[in-house]
C-alpha cells in the first residue's frame, strides 16, 4: 500500500479461534451537547486512552491518524468464513450517562461509509457480537438499504465487550460512523472517521532475511535504498508513505531498537 499519510498503529490481539476478546481495547462514547440538543462522539475515558482524540471528524491517537490493525482471519462456517475480524475498538454509550445529558435517549451507531483509501477492492463491513461458543453474529451491514440495519444499537447505557467487527476483503479502509437517537431525542452525531488496516500482517523487519533482527537489517535497507541490488526482494518502502527513502530506514531503525511498526 503506497498512501503518504503517517499515521500510528493501534494494535489489538484476537484468539486464533477469533471468538475470545483479550485485554486491550479502547472505545468511544457518545454524549450530546445543548442548543441544539445533538450527539457528539467521543474518544476513550480510561486513563490508559488519553492519547485518543477526536480532530476534524477523524479519530488520531498521539497527534496522528489512528489505524486499527485487522488481521485475523474468522473460520466459521458460512458466508462469514474467511472474513478479517477485530475487537479492539468498541462502540459505547454508558460513560457519560451518569451526566444526564443522555436521558430518553437509546443511541446506535451507523456504519455509514466504508471507503478504500488505498485503491484496492471495496469491502462489506459488519459490527456485531462474538457468542460463547466463539461464532460472530453479524448485527449491522455496511451494505444494508436500511439505516437501523446499518446499525450497532448499544440501547441505553451500552458496554457490549462481546462486540467485534468483521471485513469481507484485504486494504486499508476509512469507516465512517455516525451515532443517532432511535427515540428521536437528540439529533444525529457529525460524521466520525476511523482507519482500519485489513489483512496486512505487521511489518517484517528482518528485511535481510537472515533470521535476526539486527544492525545487519539496517545496514541492508540503507544499501537498498542508496540503489543497491536488493537480494531478498524486499518492499524498501517500509514505512509505506509511497517513497523508499531515509524515512524508511529511521522506522526500521525504530522498530529494531523495540517500537512499533510503521
């Protein structure tokens, strides 16, 4: 994926089974605001979340754009079978009940966009629930000719830590949600954007592939991208923002000294 955009990654872990939520998620909530009475979505409450931050309609953690890695694969049977799924990011609206500026309200969250940003096949996008036994049970569709279908309804004073989400195909999607009143009490939320990166797997930085992850790799990246022959065949675009350039070879440096991947 070539996209100049520098964004962090926000990664979840899923069970192989993918039916079982482990630790390590965050949520937005809504809550309204008076004159006019209206939803407005909010990022994360927990301490842990303070990075988490709604800018200009779009969903950032530590000043950048937010991207959910999604790359477990569901292996039930039928039409979901083979679907990228997901937990991390759960859709909520209890935090803010206690104010009061909730009352009368039963608040759901609309799929209303699922957008390739990388120029790849469009994908389907459903949010629903993990059962106990570990099959997901699709509750919205991003394809669906109905907005209540279209919805997660997390009714009142929702915390659903079953939820999940599933994508039919691979690329890097901007999903765009909008939270409303089903009784009618307070207006709809203002588009929010959500990046997900669907079925890539976590970068690779033995780009030398001698099984280490070592100055050696480093000193292969910079040879590759000073226009040496790249033996191994590596991407030297390995903070995929669309040029290989010494940009690559300080996230590689990053990741080799223990960050996170690009």
């Amino acid at each position: 994926m070539k996209i100049a955009t520098q964004y962090v990654v926000a990664k979840f872990a899923l069970a192989a089974a993918c039916g079982v939520s482990l630790a390590g998620h965050n949520h937005i909530s809504v809550d309204t605001v008076s004159a006019p009475d209206q939803i407005v979505i909010r990022a994360g409450y927990y301490p842990s979340e303070a990075g988490f931050a709604v800018q200009g309609g779009r969903l950032y953690l530590d000043g950048q754009v937010a991207v959910y890695d999604v790359v477990e694969q569901l292996t039930q049977a039928g039409e979901l079978s083979g679907w990228y799924a997901g937990d991390e990011l759960l859709l909520t609206s209890d935090f803010y009940f206690a104010t009061g500026r909730l009352d009368g309200g039963n608040f759901l969250y609309e799929l209303a966009g699922v957008v390739n940003v990388d120029g790849g096949e469009p994908a389907t996008l459903v949010w629903g629930d993990f059962g106990s036994a570990g099959a997901f049970e699709p509750l919205a569709h991003s394809d669906a000719q109905s907005r209540v279908e279209r919805s997660f309804d997390t009714r009142i004073a929702g915390h659903d830590h079953e939820q999940g989400y599933a994508f039919s195909s691979p690329g890097l999607y901007d999903v765009t949600l909008v939270a409303w009143d089903s009784n009618g009490l307070y207006a709809a939320s203002t588009p929010l954007t959500i990046r997900f990166r669907v079925g890539v797997p976590a970068c690779n930085p033995d780009v030398n592939q001698d099984g280490n992850v070592d100055q050696g790799d480093i000193d292969y990246l910079i040879n590759v991208v000073a226009g040496a022959e790249n033996f191994t065949g590596v991407d030297p675009d390995f903070n995929q923002d669309g040029n290989a350039d010494q940009g690559d070879v300080d996230a590689l440096l990053n990741v080799v000294a223990g960050g996170e991947c690009p």
